[in-house]
C-alpha cells in the first residue's frame, strides 16, 4: 500500500512545488489585530484618531510577490524610522504601493500633488482671513507631522527647484519654524522639555510636537531618463530609495486573469507580450515611448466586457502609435506580425450593434441636434461607449472633424449632462481643482472649479484642449483619473463612491462625521474625456503624449471622413450637392491623401466643419468655387511655392481661376429704405438699440472693393456666422467693420489684444475693492449679455492659448468664466440666474487680425482657429478703387499725381508680395500723402514721400529700390535718396522762422532815424537808421519804417551747397581710415585686392536679396526669443490670479517677463544650420 501511495504523493508534491500560487506565497502577510507580519518584519499596528482619512480598498491580500517583497522593505525603512522614496515608471502603480502600505498599517494620509504651480505655502502654513482677521492654517506636511500621519509627496521632479528644500530640516531632524511663530521639535526633545518645564512654558514658547509616527513618502520619476527636475542633492540624501519597476510577466497574466476570468486567454498574452517587448532597452533606443503597462488590467476589463473585440483594437486604445510616431511605424507594425496581431486594413471598427442604433434613435429626437449619423461614426460612438464603461479616454482627431459633437452624442446617449472645461497654457493646477474667492465680509474662502462640481454631480467632465495644457498642471489629475480620489487646498477631500460607502456602512462613520472631516462622494457616474489634436510635431520635445499621458487614458483616434461620409453629411443638411461645392469636397480629399507635406497641412483649412459652412453658404448665397477656395484659405496671403501647390492642385480638380472682377463688376450700392438696409442683393432689417452711444460713427468713402466685402459680411451676417476679417496693416479693416455696424446700427464692444492680454483679461477682470474680490465683465462679457458686437482687434498679437478660449464660446455657445460663472445657450430650468449668462441671440464676435508670416511674425491666429470662423482677406483697393478713394481726401490733389501714387505703391505692394520688399506698404501711408497734399498744395510731392519712406533711409538695398520705382512712375527723375541730392535740394531754398511779437508799444510815424557817424549796424532800439529797424526807422525789418535801407555794411555768408558740405580735410581723414582698415582685414582673411575686386562683383550682385534673407532670419530669430511669463516671483506685474494671496500677505505674487529655458529633460535645441547651393554654371549661355 506504501509503495502504491508513494508515486500519487511525489506527484502532489511536484505539482505542489510547480505552483504558480506557492511562488506568489512564499513571502506571506499576516494580520492581526495589533499587528502586521510580513516575512520576518512585524510592526504593531496603533489606533488613529480619524478612521476615515485611512486608505480604503487598495490592499486586498492577494498582492503578488513583487508587491509583497516592496512591502516588508517599506515596513523595515518605517520601523526604522526612515522616509521612502519610490521610483518608478509614468502610472498609478508606485501611488497604489504606497496606499497598499498604509491601509496594511493603518496609518493616516496627507496627500500633496506637486506641479510647477506648489509653492511654500501650500507645504508648510497658508494664510486666510476669516472673520476680518489673517489666521494661518496647516497644510498638509504640518498636519501630517503635527498628528502623526503619513506624508504623500506625488510628483517630486515636477516642483520647481528650491520649494521642496524647505522640507529638508522636517525630514532630517523633525524640525522647521513655521510662519505664525510657532516651531516644530522632534518628539523626544519635546517630551524631555515638557517633563522639565511644563505645558505651560511650551506653549509660551510656541514649540510644537512632531509626533514620532509621522513619516514621509516621496513619489517620483527617475530624472534625466524622464522630464523633470533634477533631485536637489540635500533632499536626496535624506531619502531611501526603491525602484518599483515592473511586476512579472506571470504576475501581470495572472492579475489581468483574476480581473477578466471571461476573457480570450490567448488575447491576454499577446498584449501583455507587446507590452513588454515594448517596455525592452531596444524598444527605449529606438525613441518608442514606453508602453503604459499599469494600463493592462483595463485592457483585461475591456475584454471581459467586449471579448469579441480584436487584439489590435485593445493595444492602439493603450498604445496608439499612429498618433504620435513619426518614424517607427513600420518597425513596430512588424513586431505586431510577430505575435499574429495585423492592424486592419480600412481602419474600420466593427460593425455597430443595434443596441447602440436604438440608443441613437432614441436620443436622437432633439430638434436642435446637429448629429447626421454615418457608419464610421456610429462606430466610433459606440467603441466610446464601451470604453467609458471601463475608464476615462481621450479623442485624438485633427481639428474640425467632429469631436466635441461626438462626444456630446456619447453624453447624450447615455443620458448624462456634461461640463466642458476649456484648457489653456496658463492654467494653473489651482485652476483645474479650486480658486480663491472673497465673501461679502471679506473673509477669503475656496471655490470649487467646474471639474470638481462636475465629479460631485456625476457629470462627465470634458477637457476640451489638453493639447495645450503643461504636463506638470495635468498631473494634478492623475490621482483622480486613477482612484476617483482628490485632496483640495481647503482641506476636503473627495473619495470614490465605493470608499465613502465602505466608510459609511463597513466603518459606521455617519454621513455628519464625514462632512466635518471634509470627506465627500465622487459620484458614480462621473467620467473624465479628453479631447485633444495630434502632435504637429512628432519630436521629443514639442509631443505632448508623453508616457505620463498615455499612463492616464485610454485612446480614441478620429479620422476626418470620407468623402461618402462628407457628401451624406451636407446633403442631409442642405440638400444636392452643386458642381462647385463638389469640386470643393474633391480638392479637400486631395489635398488630404496627398504625399506632399505642403498640401497635407494645408489641407486642415477645409475640415469636415469648413466644408459645411461653405455649403450652408453656397445654398444660401451661390458663390464661385474659386472665390470660396480663395476666401478659405486666405491664398492673397499665403508663402509663394505653397500658393504655387495649391493652384496646380485646384487646376487639377478642374477648378478655374477667375479673372478678378473688382473694377469690371456692376456697379454695387447700398440704402436704407424703410428701415432696411440694402447691399448689392443683400438686404437685413435695421437693427434697433438703446445703446446709440455705442453704434460707431466714422469718416468712410465708399470704394466698389469695401462695399463687396460689406456684403459678403452681410450675407455671413445672415447664416448666423461670426467673422474673421485678415490683412497687412492699414487696409481698412477697422474702417470697414466700423462702416457696417454703422449701417446695421449694431452697437459693439471693442477689446484689442496684446502679448500680455491674458484669460482673465479676456473674460472677467478680477480686482479687490475694500478688502473684497470682485470680478469686472470684460466687452466679451458684456457683448454676450446685450447682444452686442464684440469686435477683437489685432487678435494675432496675443497668444494663441489665450485666444484659444474663444473656440468653446464660438463653436457650441458655452463658456465658463474664473468667476464660476458660465455663459451658455440656454439656462437650465433648474439653473440659478445668477450663476449662469445666457447668450444673447444678437450675439456675434467680429476678429481683426493681421496676415500671418513675415513680416508681422505673430501668432498664427487665422492657422489655429481660422476654421471656426467664416473668414475674409481684406486687401488694399484696386488701383481706380483706390484713386477713387483719394480723390475724396484729396479733392485738389490732381488726378495724375494720384495715378502716379498709386502706381508706386501698387509696384512696392506687389514686391511685398514676392519677398524683394520687407515691409507691405498700405492704403494708409497714401492717404497721409494725399491729406498733406490737399492741405498743403505748394508741397513737393518729393519731401512728403520722405514722411512715408525716411524709416527706409538707412537701408541701401531699399533705398535703391525705391528709387528705381520712383523714377519708374515718374515722381523723380533721380534717385531723390542719395545724400547728394538732399544736400542740394535743401539749398534751394531757405528757409527763415518768424517770431511775431506785439510789444504793446504804437507806432508813432514812419522816419527815417538819425544818422550814425560811425556807420555801425544797429539792431532795434527806434533811433538810428539802418540795421534792423526799430519800430519806426528805415532799415531792414522791424516793426515800421518807411522803407528798406541798406547803408552798405558787408554781408559774410557762405553759399548753401557749401554749408551743406562735409569739409574736404574731413572726408580725406575717413577715406584714409577706411582705406586701412580694408587693408588690414584683406590681410587677415589672406585675401589679394584683385580678389576682393572679383568677390565684390558677385556680392554686389545679390546683396539687396541677402539683405532681406538677414532682416528675415533676424526677425525669425527675435520672435523665437520673445520672453515669457514667470509665475510666483517676488517682484514684478502683479498677478491677477493672486490677488488674493497679495491681501494674505503672500510674497510670491508678482509675474516676471523671462527667458524661457528649455524644460529639463527636453532635448538640446540644436542651432539651425543653413546651406545655400548656387549653382554658378554657364550652360545656360551656350
């Protein structure tokens, strides 16, 4: 019987002994009511005083070896008495590692997130008023040290350098003063001067316990292999150290089993083996970013939930790599091959089931929806859908191709509001979670941002733009993507539903107690979508979908549609197609798929939103599809060889360009008749306002050009658009708006731009007035709650990520103020009116901006948000346009010289146009001409060309031009430039300044004056003759006299041409000096004078273009170093967003202009290296 029974026992012991469940055991946990035992280490475990600020339901006692290996070695550095630093990868995982330990220990948590924005004051005391008085409250590293609690530091590399060292003496000795005068001792120093002094005397003495369980755990990436600042070395050293990399491949596929037991086993490791093929070196030396490998366990959700879906459709939603590679794309779709994943060949998602179609439907009855269903996006919804089930995404999709309607439509069917936050640039992590505001006695309190009303509502929460925003201000938000957990400034704190529940029901902590400990719900249906665009660039340093970002979300890619898809959409909306908007749709399709980089970027300027408006247009107000093609991407404005591409493109597609017709044209009117207004064929009823002080009143000649482009604002007027007016400076943009809300008797509200014009600025003006924070309406504001016209002026001077904020508001009528309040369509029947703006429906936004490139060299306004308006190029006049025009300002000037002006300025306009002229000379400098003409009709045409052309002086290329085209049209027959001719023509004529003066003496009686012996000149004095007569002498000049006498004295005066010359021994001297230095540096280089002679015949020959390639570069160059703003400085502009903190007493308040460094851990900026190629052959001769 032994013998039968040994072989069936050593079997059990060799399946025993091969048992994944043994490896994952032989390090075990043990937990009992006093104390924790892992391993050999064993700490007791103490009571707390608020159970609630416990981590809740992050260890579950079926941790895996590796975590249960970093476990005992953070319980040995605790019961050391040590802090922790852990490091690690992008992801939650070092996060949860960290909660594991405390919730195993039963220690309390204060949490910091650190972002470029932590200052002193959020670590140590920050300063509040309440009632009237400024009393300091503890943040979180004094409560934690004060109570005994565990100190979270997430984000280490992300705080700016010199704020976390203010931390290096708690960390060391469990010391550090704080701001009210109070001091904090280590516990054993404390209790040893409690036993000798007393109670009393320590609190005389301000000193304050740190209790002896209160520890620290850092959190951070390994800088430089990540971006971020580098450990300060002090910081460092107080610090242990561990690497919590990567779990095993067998702890990973059991995990995501354990998590997904339904789903296709053989999917489960094809990703997890892609995954860490790419998390390998050779993957990081080829520049692939990491695979976010703490992602795994939702991609086993999504396949419990879907497991019909495909193996690549779960790794590009972890992973999508077509989004964000620019080169390696083929290397990493042959490594897919490798473990039989092929991506699809059509990029189509499966079909969509009719579940969802009966949710479309059903939502799908709104008679303000814009939604026209295709299959590809019906596709789409539906994979968000299921995704939305699992976690928080991000859509990823050029602009104007539909994603914020997407999105909308994935609310919609799942029946839930949404809140769209606007991201820009200079947001704050104070701004994404909490800001400051007064109450009406003063006292300063914290205000919930949109984004946390949003998760207490359980609305989904939609970050329009996080393309913009800077890494370190979206971390904040990890904590919150991940668990559904957020600590506040304030001090609350909002815990996911199932945690409060546990809480609440497991715990028995009422509801009361939780509020008073600041402890609030996030709802269960709160969810997180981003909306972003692709990188324009593709390079390390400019691709925002880092591996921190992709650790956050799961991805969607939208595509632009097809051309099928584009056709059903506007037929839908606005019935058959004509020939020319079909021809429009097939040059956006080509411009689409083709292999020129050129057109492919071009090709953004006719979206899927453009392309509607154009047919919204063309139905109402049929237009050539050439002027539409022309209007939409601004071609008067565009770089030459682009311009060149996009022609030979339209040609293809059957296009023709249209003759220009601006002075062969009908002639075109416009008139008032019974309160309508009337231009061309247009017609709107006259708009009537109370606000007549604000309906613009200018001087304004009509021009055929002017009331064209009136029209066509008209008719836009009409389809609801707002507009977007484009040009070089001094065209009349600001003129012909003015002129055509005159006509419609529109009052507006104008802002104009600048470099510092910020968000603030742009929406609502925060000031304090008596002690209390008060928010002044911006003209946007304003224009929205009247219905007035905002007209935004020189919209190209600010940045775009502060103009940007003006897509939400123009695009879906939405916009959330930094005051709390939001402007929207409608207000909600259940809203409070004074939370909420409701759009007026008079409402319209006219932009003026200049064109883009050189050489205004500002921001690319029409490039970033062109497409949200319908746009217009306003150009100078047509030459009889213009002439027409002159002639009002000028009705004396003739007609010839104004020919000649316009034909100078016509040939300088179009030298502009090709590069040969840097500066685009406009309508305004000839009329400043003319005005100085017409007042002044005996002026040389000559000298007042100087007023416009002096800033041109000290360029030689330009001045030869110039001349050349003066004399062109017959304006000189010289080159009027050269100081030659200035000399002389200044002595020509001299000129003599004449002081009246009244002496308030009579003249008595003309004399001729007594007679002076000696003949001496006398000037005034009303006694003798000659000199310069008195009042009443003959002489020369004076008040009276008889008459002129010269009694012969001798007049020494050089002739003018001599006065005007440079002596002869001066110019000898600086010729001599030239001559020598010319020498000089002919030596130097090793170069003969026969060479220098030759080499000066081929650089005077192209001197004037490698001028302007210099100013060029030059301007490139200084718009690349254009300082910016620096936040928390000591002095400096005040910054608006901390106002509050300046009542408070707060230092770091101001705002400097700076140099802004590269970010650590970006790669150099390498200078750009230029290399010309001439081609100097004659072959072209033979």
């Amino acid at each position: 019987m032994f013998q039968k029974g040994t072989p069936y026992r050593i079997k059990v012991l060799t399946k025993i002994l091969c048992s994944k469940t043994l490896i994952r055991n032989n390090l075990r946990s043990y937990i009992s009511a006093d104390s924790v035992t892992i391993g050999a280490v064993t700490k007791e475990l103490k009571t707390v005083q608020k159970l609630e600020f416990v981590p809740r339901n992050y260890y579950n006692g079926r941790e895996n070896q590796s975590t249960i290996h970093h476990l005992q070695w953070m319980m040995q550095k605790d019961i050391l008495g040590q802090d922790i630093f852990l490091l690690g990868p992008p992801g939650p995982g070092k996060r949860h590692l960290a909660m594991k330990y405390l919730e195993l220990t039963n220690r309390e948590l204060e949490y910091i997130s650190l972002s470029r924005d932590t200052t002193e004051s959020d670590l140590k005391q920050r300063r509040e008023i309440a009632g009237g008085s400024a009393t300091y409250f503890d943040q979180s590293a004094v409560r934690a040290a004060t109570e005994g609690r565990v100190l979270l530091l997430d984000g280490i590399e992300k705080a700016e350098r010199n704020v976390l060292p203010v931390l290096n003496n708690l960390l060391e000795n469990r010391e550090m003063h704080l701001e009210d005068g109070r001091s904090l001792i280590p516990a054993s120093r404390y209790d040893e001067l409690l036993l000798k002094y007393g109670p009393n005397e320590m609190e005389k003495w301000k000193l304050v316990r740190v209790d002896e369980n209160f520890r620290v755990i850092a959190l951070g990436l390994p800088v430089p292999r990540y971006r971020g600042n580098p450990l300060d070395p002090p910081l460092r050293s107080r610090f242990q150290a561990r690497d919590v990399n990567l779990f095993s491949y067998q702890e990973y596929l059991s995990k995501m089993k354990e998590l997904a037991p339904q789903a296709p086993t053989e999917k489960l490791e094809a990703i997890l083996s892609v995954a860490f093929a790419l998390r390998s070196e050779e993957s990081s030396n080829i520049g692939l970013q990491e695979f976010p490998v703490d992602n795994l366990e939702l991609a086993a959700k999504l396949l419990e939930h879907n497991p019909d879906s495909s193996t690549y459709e779960i790794i590009y939603k972890l992973y999508p790599y077509k989004v964000f590679l620019k080169d390696g794309i083929g290397n990493l779709e042959s490594l897919l091959t490798k473990f039989s994943i092929k991506p699809p060949e059509n990029g189509l998602l499966n079909s969509w089931s009719e579940q969802v179609k009966q949710l479309l439907n059903k939502n799908n009855n709104s008679a303000n929806s814009m939604y026209v269903e295709t299959t590809y996006q019906n596709n789409v919804i539906e994979d968000m859908m299921k995704t939305i089930k699992v976690a928080d995404y991000c859509l990823i999709g050029p602009k104007g191709c539909g994603k914020s309607l997407l999105v909308d439509r994935v609310a919609k069917t799942l029946g839930q509001d949404t809140e769209t936050i606007v991201l820009y640039q200079d947001m704050t992590s104070r701004d994404l979670i909490q800001q400051r505001s007064t109450l009406d006695n003063g006292d300063t309190i914290w205000v919930f941002s949109p984004l946390v009303n949003a998760a207490l509502e359980g609305k989904i929460a939609i970050l329009d733009g996080i393309h913009r925003i800077h890494p370190s201000t979206l971390s904040v938000l990890h904590r919150l993507v991940h668990d559904r957990e957020v600590h506040l400034h304030d001090g609350k704190r909002l815990i996911s539903n199932d945690r409060y529940t546990f809480l609440r029901d497991k715990l028995k902590i009422s509801e009361e107690d939780l509020k008073n400990s600041g402890i609030f719900p996030i709802h269960p249906d709160f969810k997180i979508v981003a909306i972003g665009e692709p990188p324009t660039n593709q390079t390390n340093s400019s691709n925002w979908i880092t591996s921190e970002v992709l650790s956050l979300f799961l991805f969607h890619e939208l595509r632009t549609l097809s051309k099928q898809e584009e056709m059903h959409i506007i037929t839908s909306q606005f019935g058959p197609i004509s020939k020319p908007l079909h021809q429009i749709i097939d040059l956006a399709h080509t411009l689409r798929t083709s292999g020129d980089p050129t057109l492919r970027n071009l090709a953004g300027h006719l979206s899927t939103r453009q392309l509607v408006r154009i047919a919204a247009r063309m139905k109402n107000f049929p237009t050539d599809a050439y002027e539409a093609i022309e209007e939409t991407f601004m071609m008067k404005f565009m770089p030459s060889l682009a311009k060149k591409a996009l022609e030979t493109t339209i040609s293809k597609v059957g296009i023709k360009s249209v003759n220009d017709s601006n002075d062969n044209s009908e002639n075109l009117q416009y008139k008032i008749e019974n309160e309508i207004l009337t231009i061309g064929n247009t017609s709107i009823e006259v708009y009537k306002t109370d606000h007549l002080t604000q309906v613009p009143k200018i001087l304004f000649y009509d021009v055929q050009q002017h009331i064209r482009l009136m029209e066509k604002l008209l008719q836009d007027f009409l389809l609801g658009q707002h507009l977007l007016l484009v040009g070089n400076q001094g065209v009349g943009k600001n003129k012909i708006v003015d002129r055509f809300l005159e006509l419609m008797n529109r009052p507006r509200e104008y802002v104009q731009l600048h470099r510092d014009t910020t968000v603030q600025t742009l929406t609502v003006q925060p000031t304090v007035k008596d002690g209390i924070l008060v928010h002044e309406d911006s003209p946007l504001v304003k224009a929205v709650k009247l219905g007035h016209i905002l007209v935004v002026d020189e919209a190209d001077k600010a940045p775009t990520h502060v103009t940007c904020i003006l897509k939400s508001l123009v695009e879906n009528g939405h916009m959330i103020l930094s005051d709390g309040r939001r402007i929207v369509k409608k207000i909600p029947d259940d809203g409070c009116s004074s939370k909420y703006i409701e759009i007026h429906p008079d409402f319209r936004v006219i932009v003026l901006a200049n064109r883009p490139g050189f050489p205004f060299l500002g921001n690319d306004f029409f490039g970033a948000l062109g497409d949200l308006f319908s746009s217009h190029a306003v150009e100078n006049p047509s030459p009889n346009s213009e002439i027409s025009m002159l002639s009002k300002y000028g009705p004396n000037v003739p007609v010839e010289t104004l020919r000649k002006l316009v034909n100078v300025f016509g040939d300088l306009r179009q030298m502009a146009d090709t590069g040969l002229v840097n500066y685009p000379y406009s309508t305004r400098e000839v009329v400043n001409i003319v005005k100085h003409l017409q007042q002044f009709p005996n002026a040389d045409i000559e000298d007042v060309m100087f007023n416009v052309f002096d800033f041109d002086k000290y360029n030689p290329e330009m001045v030869q031009t110039l001349g050349e085209v003066l004399i062109k049209h017959g304006i000189t027959n010289k080159n009027i430039f050269s100081q030659q001719y200035l000399a002389m023509k200044r002595a020509r004529k001299e000129l003599q300044v004449t002081q009246n003066r009244y002496s308030g003496l009579d003249v008595n009686a003309p004399k001729h004056g007594k007679e002076d012996p000696k003949n001496e000149p006398h000037v005034g004095g009303n006694t003798w003759a000659g000199g310069t007569g008195g009042r009443d002498t003959a002489g020369l000049g004076g008040k009276g006299g008889p008459y002129r006498l010269d009694k012969g004295h001798k007049v020494h005066q050089l002739s003018d041409e001599e006065k005007n010359a440079v002596p002869e021994h001066v110019q000898r001297a600086a010729r001599e000096m030239g001559r020598k230095a010319f020498e000089q540096r002919l030596k130097e280089i090793g170069m003969s004078g026969y060479d220098a002679s030759l080499y000066s015949q081929f650089s005077n020959s192209v001197s004037r273009e490698v001028q302007s390639l210099r100013v060029i570069l030059s301007n490139l160059q200084a718009k690349n170093k254009e300082r910016h703003w620096t936040r928390h400085q000591t002095s400096g502009e005040l910054d608006d967003v901390k106002l509050i903190d300046g009542i408070l007493g707060e230092k770091t308040i101001f705002r400097r202009r700076v140099e802004e460094e590269p970010e650590l851990g970006t790669p150099q900026m390498k200078p750009k290296l230029f290399r010309v190629l001439v081609d100097v052959s004659g072959s072209m001769y033979r």
